[in-house]
C-alpha cells in the first residue's frame, strides 16, 4: 500500500513558500475565535475551502502579524 501525500491549492503553496506572508488568500476562512493569550497576543485559525489546509496566523500584543504557520490536519476516526 502507498501513502499519498497531501496536496494543497496553488494559493496555499504560494504562503507556504513566502516568507513574511500575513494576508490570508481568498479561499481562506477563519474557524472561530482567535484565541487571546495572556500578553494580549492572539491566535487565528484559518481553513482553506479549496484544498482544506489548517493555519494559524499569530499577532502580537501590538497588532503586528506575524505571518502564517501549517497547522496538522488529523481527521478523527
């Protein structure tokens, strides 16, 4: 048996591979909440529609973004 590998749209592999990016690409949307930490800094998830790849772009506490980063997809059995 092979294990595919997960494939994800153009527009995702474009933030993959840019260092620094911090805006979201159309097909991405926020899951819920962000989540505020302690020092005021918070945490946004985002959900691409087209290729369903997870990310979480951080803000620090004076608002500045600090890019995306590839959250783990698990799918739950």
């Amino acid at each position: 048996m092979t294990e595919q590998t997960p494939i994800i749209c153009d527009a995702c592999a474009t933030i993959a591979t840019s260092p620094g990016t911090t805006v979201p690409h159309q097909q991405m949307q926020v899951e819920g909440e962000p989540a505020v930490n302690a020092d005021g800094s918070f945490d946004t998830s985002y959900r691409c529609v087209e290729c369903n790849t997870l990310w979480v772009s951080h803000t620090d506490r004076w608002g500045c973004a600090g890019g995306f980063q590839l959250l783990p997809n698990i799918k739950s059995s």
